[in-house]
C-alpha cells in the first residue's frame, strides 16, 4: 500500500469536515487541501502526522510519522488539538503481493527515506523535486520522453 502525497485536490480540509459534520474550529484546516492518494478506495480517508496524536488510532510508520484512518482524528484535529503538520488523503495505492519488489528491482521507482520537512512542508511539485534531490538526482535534468535503442 502507498500513498501519493503531492496531487492535491481542489477539496479543502474544511470541506470534508463540513461533510461529515464535524465542528473545527481552527484555522489550519481551511488552507489544507486533501490529497489524491491513489486511485483505490477515493473514498476512504487517510491521514499521515507528525506525533502520535490519537495513542491506538494511529500507527507508526517512519521515526515520528504515523498514519491513521479513524475519523476520530479528524476530530481531534478540528478541535486544533495535536500536530499542525498533517496530510489528509483520498485513496490510495496499492499493489498485488511482489509487484512493488519487482518494480523497485527493476529501477522503476526512486527510493528514499521518509522527510518530514518534505512529507509536511513542501507541496505538489516541490515534494518530488526535493526527495529525488535527496538522491542527488535532479529531476529538472531527467528527459520526459523514452525510447529504446
């Protein structure tokens, strides 16, 4: 399972708690955009954070990021309760058993360890931009077309 971290949707974060009428009463949900996570299950919401601000309903899956689905956080954070660094995402992506192994062990994918300062500071563009420089690559350099010789 992944998640995609840098399309952001034109639904705010304060849209979707509107929606599931949830009061929020903080300002860090009215610039938030929700994020296209993947094209399985867009209904389903994720939310990535910086601290274990709900205990059980979040689980841990980088050095202080932690990823849950249980709308008990969103209420939490309307109440401007815990992190301001938080993705919210719809969707996600995901693959059949070997398919990601196979993929990253034939080059596909560039790999790099989670950020923070990238995974909640940076947006759309300059997320990807900044993880492949994390690599030493720079994308602006890569072609944006293929062929075979």
């Amino acid at each position: 399972m992944g998640l995609i971290v840098n399309r952001p949707s034109k639904i705010m974060l304060s849209d979707l708690l509107d929606h599931l009428e949830l009061p929020h009463n903080t300002t860090i949900t009215d610039n938030k955009p929700l994020l296209f996570g993947g094209p399985v299950a867009k209904n389903q919401g994720l939310v990535l954070h910086d601290d274990s601000l709900g205990g059980e309903i979040s689980i841990a899956i980088a050095d202080n990021i932690f990823l849950s689905s249980s709308t008990d956080i969103l209420t939490t954070i309307g109440q401007g309760q815990g992190s301001k660094n938080i993705l919210v995402t719809l969707g996600y992506s995901s693959w059949q058993a070997g398919q990601l192994e196979q993929e990253i062990a034939n080059n596909d994918w560039l790999t790099v360890t989670a950020d923070e300062d990238i995974l909640f500071h940076s947006t759309g563009q300059q997320s990807w931009q900044q993880a492949a420089s994390l690599l030493g690559v720079d994308i602006e350099l890569m072609p944006n077309i293929t062929g075979h010789a």
